[in-house]
C-alpha cells in the first residue's frame, strides 16, 4: 500500500515539473515573440514619395523688349510619413536652379514635424509655409494659373518686397493650429492657426533676433466656403554697412513688416472663386537679387517708401467636369501703394486635365504697368504639370 503511494506522489511531482517545465517555456517564447513583434514599421510608418515637375513657355509682347522662352518652373521631390503614428513628418527638397544664385539653387524647402494628436491643438516645427493668405500654402498647380498673385509674390515671402532671399512663402519656426467647433455632422465650423518664426526666410538663421508673428482665422459656414483673416507683425533684418548722409555705418538694420490681409473663398470638386486683400507697412532693402553678397547691402529702397498693397480676384469654372475648366483673374498690385506705381494684369484662359495626374493649362495676359512709359503690353503662357 505504502509503495502505490509512493509511486503516485513521484508521479505528481514530476507532471508539476513538467506543467512548470511548459509553462516557463511558454514564457520564454511570449517573450521572444514579443521581443520579435516591435519592428520599426511599429513606430515608423514607411515613407511615402511624391512630387511634381511644371515646364512653361512664355512670350511677352512688350515695346522694345519683346522675348519668349522656355523654362522649367519648378521640380519638388517630397517625403512624408507617421511616427508614433501621432508626429508626421515632411522634406521636401527642390531640384531645379543652379548654383550660381542663392535663390535659384537646388535647396531644401520644407522639413518639419507635426503632432497631430487632437485636431482642435496641433504642433508643427521646422521650415514650412508660413500662416498668411489662403493662396500661400496651396500646390502652385492647384492655384490655377501659371503663378501666385501678386500680392502673395511680394507680401507672403515668395520674393518678398523687403528684399528676402526667394522663400516660396516659408520660415523657420513654431508653429499652433486646429479646428475647432464641429457641427452636427461633424464638420468643423472655424480654424485658427498662428506662429512664431525667423524672419528671414528659407534656411537661415535669425539675424535681427526679433521674432516674426504670423497668424489667421477662419469660418466655414457652408461646406467649401472659406472667410477670414491674417496678421503678420515682424521685421526682416540684414548685416552689412549702409549710408546714413556721408557717413558709412555698419552693424545689422532690419525694415518691418506689418500685414494684414482678408480672404474669402469657395471651392469644391471643379469650382474655385478666390479673393483675398493684403496691405503693407514697412520699408524694403534698396537690392532684391538673391545673391548671398547682397544680404550685405543695407541701403534702404526709399523709391519703395513703407507702403504697399494689393488685391486679386480670381475663378475658375468647370467646361466638362473632371476635364476641361476655364478661368479668369484680375491682379492689382500696387509696390508703393499709389496708383502712379500700380501693376494690374488681367487674366483669362482654359486648363485641360489628361488625367489627375497630367494637366495642361494655357492663359493670355493684358498687362497695365503705370510704372512704366509705355503702360500696356500683352502676355501669353503655356504651362504643362505632372505629379507623381
């Protein structure tokens, strides 16, 4: 009797050894297994490549300065991708140019990062477009025409009046955004966004040490309706030597920059009506050009005076729907806010999608220049877009 228990006590402890055996052998492999799940695709997404090329030609019809020519207005290359599922991220480089001149030459226009967490308070840093105007943060082929207005050209830091380096509308800085009041269906009814900055444009340091503040709002009341304002208080700043009377005085100058523009705008599927207004106060370095040596030049432009503003209009109008579509614009832009010095150009043409990705759009262009003798001339433009 005494051996049957034995016998079955061994028996018991060696099913516990065995159960304890395939339970900490099931650990081990959980744990692995575990170890082998966490790849980078769990907190990296995999990045996403696109961009697009735009070509153009362009005859002026201009007394005593006639000229056509072709020319490759743009190609961007961009990444994008999650981290943490809740930061994107964004490069997005450009590769036409030379290096010859700075603005012209293959550079970087956007690297940022986002979090997106909550819709209502988002946070962006890095070098990316700058919070002023609907028109200045839009795809150059979704605009329309074959360029930005100009009053984004020249007061959204495209190539500025204050003489900045070209920043197709971008600085460096900080940046809060959201929307916020959601109606029944869910839509959000008004967005917010403003941000710190430079002031100095693309890739550069801050060299006046005063900060760019740049901010906008808006209500949507129907579906693709848009209305709101923006504020730009800031100043851009140079190193180098200028003339004060006869006397030679070096250190760093800046001009300011007080701006403020109303927007409105419709769009859906094939409809786009836009107008915005944008006034100036604040002077402009005496040079433009965008070689690095010029940054040096700190005379102001005092032909520019502190004054400037302008204001667009501008619609485009399905023909077939998905396919064909025309347009229209009127630009007034005015460097020195005064009539004597205003530049309007009167657009009108058609753009022809191929598909979404290829599209070819063709404007003809009556040009009123006061600042010139002879005020009237003509323009004619053919521009082709690929994305990819």
């Amino acid at each position: 009797m005494n051996r049957k228990y034995i016998i079955a006590a061994v028996a018991a402890a060696m099913s516990i050894q065995t159960n304890a055996t395939e339970t900490t052998e099931k650990t081990e492999t959980a744990v692995t297994e575990t170890k082998k799940e966490l790849k980078l695709g769990d907190v990296m997404s995999k990045p996403k490549l696109s961009g697009y090329f735009i070509g153009n030609y362009n005859s002026t019809f201009q007394e005593g300065n006639n000229s056509n020519t072709f020319s490759i207005r743009l190609i961007r290359l961009t990444m994008t991708g999650r981290i943490l599922n809740d930061f994107e991220y964004k490069l997005q480089g450009q590769l036409n140019g030379n290096s010859s001149t700075y603005g012209e030459s293959p550079r970087m226009v956007d690297m940022s990062l986002e979090w997106l967490r909550h819709k209502e308070f988002k946070v962006k840093i890095g070098q990316f477009k700058r919070p002023f105007t609907f028109e200045n943060p839009m795809n150059p082929i979704d605009i329309g025409f074959n360029s930005q207005a100009q009053a984004i050209l020249k007061l959204a830091g495209f190539n500025d009046r204050t003489g900045e380096q070209s920043s197709s509308g971008r600085d460096i800085g900080v940046q809060v955004s959201g929307d916020i009041l959601p109606n029944s269906a869910g839509r959000s009814l008004m967005h917010y966004e403003v941000g710190v900055f430079n002031g100095q444009g693309i890739n550069r340091k801050d060299v006046g040490n005063q900060k760019d503040v740049i901010g906008g709002v808006w209500v949507s009341p129907i579906k693709g309706m848009r209305i709101g304002g923006f504020g730009w208080v800031g100043s851009y700043a140079r190193t180098g030597t200028w003339q004060d009377g006869e006397v030679e005085v070096s250190g760093t100058r800046n001009v300011s920059r007080y701006r403020y523009a109303i927007s409105a705008e419709y769009k859906d599927a094939d409809w786009q009506i836009r107008s915005e207004y944008i006034h100036n106060t604040g002077g402009a370095f005496k040079t433009t050009a965008n070689t690095s040596s010029d940054l040096k030049d700190c005379n102001l432009n005092e032909k520019l005076g502190d004054r400037a503003d302008g204001v667009y209009v501008a619609c485009v109008a399905p023909i077939i729907r998905g396919k064909l579509r025309a347009k229209a614009r009127y630009d007034l832009y005015r460097p020195a806010g005064s009539w004597n010095t205003a530049k309007t150009i009167y657009k009108a043409g058609i753009n022809y999608f191929f598909c979404k990705y290829l599209e070819i759009q063709t404007e003809y262009s009556l040009v009123n220049d006061r600042s010139l003798p002879n005020h009237n001339y003509s323009m004619a433009d053919l521009q082709f877009s690929v994305r990819f």
